[in-house]
C-alpha cells in the first residue's frame, strides 16, 4: 500500500531506523557517508519519510511511503509566496520554484523541479508523481537499505571495522543501528558448551542508552560488558547471541530473543556459555 502525506501534516519524530537516503540517483549502501549530515544542507532540509527523522523547520515534512516495500520520498515544506523566498541549494542545476506537493489546491511550497534533466542537490533524487509541477527532487529511502523494513542489511558487513563504520555513518538520533556480536548455537545436551556454530558476524541491534534493565542483566564474564540474549530453538536447544556493552538489543521482526538472567542459577542455564566465546 503507498500512501502520500498531506501538505500541512507535522509528522513526529519516531524511532529512526533506516538507512542512507540515494545519492544522485545512485543507491548509497549503510557505510558510506550520509549526505544528511552534512551542514550545507541544512538551508533546503533533510528528512527521511519513514522514520519521522529530519532537520525541517518545525519538522513540517511532506511525501509518500510505500509501506508494502519500505520505499518513501520525504521533502521539507516550505511555505513560500515566489521563488525568491526559496534557498538555493548548494550543489545540482535545478533551481528553486514556488509550486504546490501533492496537488495544485495545496498552499504554495519550495520545490526544486528536475523534470528537464536537472541534476538534484547531492544526496537527493528527481522523483514524479510527488507535486503538479512534474518531477521534484526529494529525499528518496530505498526499502532494500532499510534496516526496520530489512534487519539482515547489517550482515554485508563481514568485518568488525566495517560493521562498525556502517553504525558511525547513520545520522545522529538513530536508534536502528549495526552491531558486532558474538552468536553461538548450543545444543541443549551439551554439559560442556560444546557449540554446534560459532560466529561473530554485523547485526541490527536497537540503541538503548538508557535502559537500565539491561545492563542490570549484564553476562558476569570477561571484561568487558555483554548482554546476552537467547532464542528457543526447540528441544532445549539455544541460540545465543552476545552484544558488547549494555545498551543494545537485536532487532529482529518477531522479537524471539529474551534477555539471558545471570542470577542464581543462570537462567536458561546454557547462558553461561557465552562466556567461553568472548566478544
């Protein structure tokens, strides 16, 4: 289902969790630089549409979400009277207009039309179907980047410094994130946590400075925090799944992992064996 924001509507700010926007019309992977970060361009605004996150004045946003396949276009609304009250962007060839988003009965707003082979700002995207005008550049989000939409986009990261470099590029604010972790299936006949799988591999993992449950819940274990989560996968076997710190939880659709209890006794009981297998 796609569905179009109206012009006036303030959409609040959500978890963001989603991942770099295009980049000139070329896809720009989790890892490499996000144009929304960048100072220059806060005059015109940056947003992404499906996460509620941006730096628009009031955080007044207008486009479409294709929540079906994570797509969405985001632009700032800019009430403007003509073209003059309207920021000129600092890169691209289209200029800015006082147009109309969404439709011509609609307060007029800046846009940067780009249906005649203008080139968008970097970072923005010539989409249609968005104003009256034709073709505006927008910030477009691709559904395949999206780690709400797509938790396994983490695993392209082979490496702990890519994995790492990947959360570094998100924007300020996100709570989706890419995290380095320890995962280990251990049998539930095991005595001696023998692992059946061992790996440590990039996951998206929820940012929760401020949960003071899980680091209450902390593997007591090496020397540096862990909070380990477990997943039922039947007939006493477990995966765990290790996470550095104390302020993340993997995200996952279905929400199968629970946190481990280091209490008295170590509930489930193969939790402990996290410990044999250090972050």
């Amino acid at each position: 289902m796609t569905k179009t924001t109206s012009l006036a509507a303030l959409i609040a700010l959500l978890a963001p969790m989603t991942a770099a926007p295009t980049c000139s019309d070329k896809e720009v992977p989790i890892g490499e630089a996000d144009p929304g970060s960048d100072a220059q361009y806060e005059s015109w605004g940056y947003c992404i549409g499906m996460s509620g996150y941006s730096n628009c004045e009031a955080n007044q946003m207008f486009g479409s979400e294709d929540t079906e396949n994570c797509d969405s276009n985001c632009t700032c609304v800019l009430p403007c009277r003509s073209a003059s009250e309207c920021p000129m962007p600092d890169t691209g060839t289209a200029a800015p207009a006082c147009g109309h988003l969404g439709n011509a009965d609609t307060d007029p707003a800046c846009i940067l039309p780009c249906g005649d082979d203008e080139v968008c700002p970097d970072g923005m995207s010539c989409q249609p179907d968005l104003s009256p005008e034709g073709p505006i550049c927008v910030w477009h989000q691709d559904g395949d980047l999206n780690l709400r939409c797509n938790p396994d986009g983490c695993e392209q990261f082979t490496n702990q410094a890519d994995c790492e470099a990947a959360a570094e590029s998100l924007p300020d604010g996100y709570e989706l994130t890419c995290a380095w972790a320890t995962e280990l299936i251990v049998p539930g006949s095991s005595a001696d946590c023998t692992s059946v799988h061992a790996e440590k591999k990039c996951v998206a993992a929820q940012h929760e400075p401020n949960n003071d449950f899980l680091c209450e819940n902390t593997a007591p274990c090496g020397d540096q925090p862990q909070v380990v989560y477990w997943q039922d996968l039947g007939g006493g076997d477990l995966s765990l799944l290790a996470l550095d710190g104390c302020a993340l939880y993997p995200y996952t659709h279905t929400g199968d992992y629970e946190v481990c209890d280091y209490g008295d006794p170590v509930l489930p009981q193969n939790c402990a064996c996290a410990c044999d297998e250090p972050l």
